[in-house]
C-alpha cells in the first residue's frame, strides 16, 4: 500500500510504544526534527488524517489510532512484535573492540531495518484485513431493518419532525433492503422524537429485527451535519455511521443522500442496484423542507388514525409545493379512507400527472397502481403493474398485500389466500394482513378459520373495520348470533358503524324482514350522514334500492334511486347503479340515459363497463321483453362477475333471462352454479336465496317435482320468519300453487 513519508514516520513512531500516548511534541521532533517550520497541531493532523486514510480507519470511531485532544496520539490496536531484540544477537568474539562496535551497528540498523519492515508489513496487512472488515456488509439477506426517529439536534425548532419521511423515502427506493414498515414502529414507539435509544432498540427487537437506523442533524460553525447510524438491534452494538455536512438548510437533503446512499452500501446493496435506483430526495419528494415537514406530519396523523388532521398536513404540503406527487398520492388514499371517492380520484389523478417528474420508481408504482386501482378502475393493468412492483421490490410486502386484494376481488380466492398468507408472513404483527387473510378464507367457505381468527386473544384488539365485518359474516355463516352481536356491539359508537348496519340490513333482507331491513338501512344511512361521509350514505341508499327492485318492491325502489341523483356529487360507480334501479323498476329511457352518462365518466373502467352496466343493459332488455338480447348483454360480465362486491347478481340475472327465454334447462345449470361459488359473496346475499328460489322453478319447468320441492323447501326454511308482504314470498306460494308439469307438457309447450 502506498503511503507518504511522513505519514510512515508518525506510524513508526506510535508502533515502537503501541497503547502509550505520543505527545505532539515528540511527534513533531520525529517528523520534522529541531527546525519545525510549521504550526504543530495542523501538520500533526493533516499527517494523522493521511495514514488514517492509508488504513482505513475513522477519527470518530477509531480501530488503531486514537487522538488525545491537545495531547497527542496513541496506536490503540495489537501489535506483536516479530523479531527479537538487537541486543540478542551473536557477535564474533575475534573481533576487535572497534570492529565488534562497527559490526554491532552494521547489525543494528539492519536489523532494525527489517524489524521495522516486517511490522510495517504486519501492520499494514493488518490494515488492509481491517479496511476490508469495515467495508463487509452489515447484514445479510435474511436480516430485516427498522428505521427510528430522526433526531433534529441543531435547536432550530423549524426542522424538528421534518427529514423521517425523506429518508424513508431514500432507503426504500432499495430492492435489497427489507425495511419494516414504519407505522409498525410508531405502534410500539408513541413518541418516536423523545424516545431513547434503547426503547427504540427493544422495539426493533420485538419486531424481529436485527438492525435500526438511526439519522440525526447536527449544527456546525458553519452550516450542518447529517449522520445516519446502524445499530446492532439484539446486542445494542453499533456497526456503522455515515457522515455528510452541508452548508446551508439548502444543501441538508443533498447530505441526506450521501448518508443514506452510503448506508446503503453498508448494508450489503450492489453498486449497480445503488445507480439503477438511487432518485435524490429533492426529485423524489420536494426541495421544499417546510412541505416536507407537513407531509412528515401527515405521515405521523395517518399511522395513529388521526385522519383530518393527516388530511389538513398532505393538503399544506401540497400547497407548499404544488408538484409534491407523492403528497397527492398520499392525500388520495386519506380521502378514500374517509369515503371521499371524488376527492380521492383528483388526488390520485394529480399524483399521477406528476408520476415521471417528482418520484422514485418505487413511488412512482405507488402511484400508477394507485391511479390504474381507483382512478380508471382498469382492474387488469393494477394487477399487471401490482406484479412488476414485486418482481423489481421482491422484499416488499405491499405489492404482494395489494395484489391479493385485487385477485379476491375478482374471485380468485385461493391465489388471494396464498399471497396474504406470503404477505402475513413477511409482517406476521401488521392487522391489515391478517385482515385480508380472513377475507380470503371467507370467500373460500372456511368459516370455521374465520372464527377462529377472530377469537384469537393476540388480535383482541383490531381496530380494522373490515376484520369485524368479516368475523360478522363467519358468524351468519355459521348461524351464530352471539358472533353477529359481539361485532355490533364492537361497532357502537364508532365512525364506521353505518357499514356493520349496512350489512345487518342485507341479512335482514335475506330472512325476508323488510320493516327491520329499513329501519337498519335508516340507521346506517343517518350514522354516514353523522360522520360526514355523504357518498357512503348515498351508497347505502342505493344498497337499499337495488335490493328493493331485485325483490320486486319497484315504486319504493325508483324513489329512492330518484333521490340519489339530487345529491351534490357525481360516481360513475353511483350513477351505474342508479341506473340498474331505474331499469329493473321499468324506467328504461332514464336509465339508459344515466348508463350512457356512467360510461363517460369511467370509460376504462373494467368493473362498471363489463359487468354492472351490462346488467343495466339486461335489466332493459328484459323490460321490454327480449331475454335473448339480455342474455347476449350479460357474456362480457363472466370476466368479473364473481367479483364479491357484485353480490352475484349478474349470474341471477343470467338466470331470469333464461327463465324469461324458456330456457329452463340453462337457467337450472346457471342458478346453481350461483350457488355452488356462494362464497363468492357474504353470506347473507339475497341473490343466494333467490337463485334457491328459481332454481326450485326451473327443477318445476322440467318436471322435476322433487327437486323443486326440495329446492323450495330450503327457501321456506329460510323465509320462515319473513314479512307476509315481502315479495319473493308471495312468488314461492305462487310457484307452490302450481302444478308441476311434465316433461313432455313442457317439451310440447316449447
């Protein structure tokens, strides 16, 4: 290894009383001998600083020289010496005193020379062993990283809280590291900024993780310093710490860069994957720190469900900085989560405008997904999209979540079930994957594992309201009314309870209860109207609606659909559905004129073009009597049909237009198939019930009087405790009242 000579002279003078402290004084004499010329400390720490360099080593976290501040230096690492002393060696005793005393020096200084050579050698070779320990990777492939808090030591109140998001924002654009989620943090560590160090140890420890990254801000005489530290989560030991200064508040997110992109490396990251993914923060968020400081802020409300005030920081930091995408991706998901369905598609379209100019990649497939999922509804390109972020971010759980949330939406249940299963796994502590988990195993039937989940005492405490909602449907499908009650009683009070009553209204529906389903349907409706989500109500109110037409309650039906379209906000995904009610309640013109507005509103929309308007289309067919093109309208729906959020009402309308056709061998084989995938939708779906319904009509077309018992008899079972005005009722006692006809009546019939 190369190295200059004074630097080789200060590290020859340290080895020769390794541990012990050399003062400058005697330094500056070895350097420079009696005519030093030069300001003594500067020299020494220049010359300290280029065999430090040599060596690989750090000043602040010194392995073999150490500085004694105004003292000196001492060599702190082991040194073995490798040849014994000069006064050992042998002399021949026929010398002359002279001679012996020139031979003894010859002796000496050579001697001494490879002495000092070998060392050099020892020590060095034991420099370049070290250098090349320091440079290891700090983990390996397996080890899972938290990033704490980022501490704001400058006494500059305005930076406080504001550099967490950025350098999350760095360290996942890696596909190599495997980052816990931060809101999984803040759950243990409430107040993250005065936390200690090791409460945030023992969090990352709870979390199974085995390293925590810590970032700080220092102030200098001169501008700032940015670290950012790794620590050894189980023992406490610190492995590493990137430095980087910065000159001005304006230079502070460059030094971020350095620091993370430094730990980066650290942590094991190939330089290619450090070139191919490595967005500075100004590009990939904004330059802006007050904008950051919001987003941070909002980013903080959003992981403890503070969701107005998370809302209030995305929309500033926006305002602060109208080009901050991920900040509009962020405040769409915000308004989505507050039933906000209008402002949440302008968010995301903002986001997505700005996709290519303010974003890593991985924010940028954040927010195609985003815009491809609720923006255009193009159910396909999202899942696409979902797969090529996981294929560039295999250590990244979100792809994969997301992914079996969109195939269990198409009623794909098993391949949802194995992703959230991969998804549980990877974050075994986070709710919303067990959440998802018990929805792919309600869709697959298994009650009993739903049960089971919701049971659990380590999940006593979901707050998830789709989890509740999936523990109440385990419990009517295992007729278990204490179940059922458990989960209203958990709803009570809280600002999503209109969706536990929405769904207590479908069940009472099921059993045949209009008077209870309406009063549920009333008190749901009221409670969105309470908790501001006034698209919730109307979406509520249109649940009412398609239930009151489908069972043939049509004046009841129209009114109500007639109402929704006063409301002061315009859903493709409403619109489609006011629609479907005008048509099934016989007025056509009107509902073909809002079916055409609807398919304007969202023509790539895979799930309102191909399947519910479609039906609203059949639904038109079928009034004016021409099943067949009913039929025809509804084969572009079998794509997503058994998407659960249809309830499998597309397959029951097949079903009544084969009915309608006297096609009733095709109109059996369809009303069963709705049965045999009944888990595609809740339990209590009336279009369960109904299919039984005609299932036991189409077995009395065919003269198959014991089937159609049979088949009839389960419905009556069902509707034991119905209202004697409910319609479908009154239809049963009609098919009842028939005389179930031959096979040949029924063939000479056609």
């Amino acid at each position: 290894m190369r190295v200059q000579d004074l630097p080789f002279k200060m590290l020859l003078a340290l080895l020769e009383r390794p541990g012990e402290l050399i003062s400058k004084e005697e330094l500056a004499s070895r350097l420079w001998g009696q005519n030093i010329f030069t300001e003594i400390d500067q020299s020494l720490y220049v010359t300290a600083g280029k065999l430090r360099q040599v060596l690989g080593d750090d000043a602040s976290q010194p392995r073999f020289i150490k500085t004694d501040s105004g003292k000196g230096y001492r060599f702190i690492a082991p040194v073995t010496p490798v040849f014994a002393c000069v006064a050992e060696q042998n002399v021949p005793l026929s010398l002359s005193a002279k001679q012996t005393e020139l031979t003894a020096k010859r002796i000496s200084r050579r001697t001494a020379f490879r002495f000092l050579a070998v060392v050099m050698v020892a020590a060095l070779g034991t420099g370049l062993t070290a250098y090349k320990y320091e440079l290891r990777a700090l983990m390996n492939n397996h080890d899972r990283v938290v990033v704490a808090a980022f501490t704001n030591s400058t006494g500059n109140a305005d930076l406080d809280g504001t550099f967490a998001s950025a350098l999350q924002s760095q360290l996942e654009q890696s596909p190599y590291i495997n980052l816990i989620p931060d809101n999984r943090f803040r759950a243990l560590v409430k107040s993250p900024e005065s936390a200690s160090l090791q409460d945030e140890l023992r969090a990352c420890v709870k979390l199974d993780g085995q390293v925590l990254l810590k970032g700080r801000i220092l102030s200098l005489a001169q501008g700032y310093q940015v670290t950012l530290s790794a620590w050894r989560c189980a023992s406490g030991r610190l492995l590493s710490t990137e430095k980087a200064a910065a000159s001005s508040q304006a230079t502070i997110l460059s030094a971020l860069d350095l620091v993370g992109k430094g730990m980066r490396r650290r942590l094991g990251e190939p330089e290619a994957s450090l070139r191919r993914f490595n967005v500075p923060t100004v590009q990939a968020t904004t330059p802006s720190l007050a904008a950051l400081k919001a987003f941070n802020l909002g980013e903080e409300k959003r992981f403890t469900g503070d969701l107005t005030i998370a809302v209030a920081s995305y929309k500033l930091a926006v305002d602060l900085d109208p080009q901050f995408a991920i900040a509009y991706g962020r405040l769409g998901i915000m308004y989505y989560h507050t039933a906000q369905f209008a402002l949440s598609a302008q968010a995301f379209q903002r986001a997505f405008e700005l996709r290519d100019t303010r974003t890593s990649d991985r924010e940028r497939l954040y927010i195609i997904t985003l815009y491809y999922r609720f923006v255009t509804g193009q159910i396909k390109q999202t899942i696409e999209d979902y797969e090529l972020w996981r294929t560039l971010y295999p250590r990244d759980v979100a792809p994969i979540h997301n992914l079996a949330a969109q195939y269990l939406s198409i009623g794909q249940p098993q391949r949802a079930l194995d992703l959230a299963r991969q998804a549980f796994q990877l974050e075994p502590t986070d709710d919303n994957h067990y959440e998802l988990l018990a929805e792919a195993y309600l869709r697959l039937g298994d009650f009993a594992n739903v049960k089971k989940m919701c049971e659990d005492p380590a999940h006593g405490n979901m707050t998830l309201m789709r989890f509740h909602l999936a523990c109440y449907e385990a419990g009517f499908g295992q007729n278990d009314e204490v179940a059922m009650n458990r989960q209203l009683q958990w709803a009570q009070g809280n600002p999503q309870e209109s969706e536990v009553l929405d769904d207590s209204a479908w069940a009472a529906i099921y059993f045949g209860r209009i008077s209870d389903a309406r009063v549920l349907f009333r008190k749901a409706k009221d409670s969105a109207v309470q908790n501001k989500s006034i698209e919730l109500a109307a979406g509520i109110e249109l649940d009412q609606a398609l239930l009151e037409a489908d069972i043939g309650l049509l004046p009841a039906a129209r009114t109500v659909a007639r109402e929704v379209l006063k409301l002061p906000f315009e859903g493709a995904s409403e619109q489609a559905n006011v629609a479907r009610v005008l048509a099934r309640s016989g007025d056509t013109t009107l509902a073909m004129n809002i079916a055409k507005k609807a398919a304007g509103m969202a023509p790539l929309n895979d799930l309102i073009n191909s399947t519910m308007l479609a039906m609203v289309r059949a639904a038109v067919y079928m009034q004016k009597a021409d099943p067949a093109r009913a039929v025809e309208a509804l084969e572009e729906s079998r794509e997503f049909e058994l998407c659960s959020c249809m309830q499998l009402a597309p397959g029951y309308y097949r079903g009544l237009a084969y009915l309608q056709n006297n096609q009733p061998e095709l109109a059996l084989r369809q009303f069963q198939q709705i049965i045999d995938h009944r888990f595609m939708a809740p339990p209590f779906s009336v279009y369960l019930v109904l299919s039984q319904l005609e299932l036991g009509h189409a077995y009395q077309l065919l003269g198959d009087s014991t089937s159609a018992n049979s088949a009839f008899a389960k419905v009556e079972m069902i509707w034991k405790d119905a209202d004697r005005n409910f319609p479908p009722l009154q239809k049963l006692r009609r098919y009842r009242e028939q005389s179930t006809i031959s096979r040949e009546q029924y063939i000479a019939r056609r």
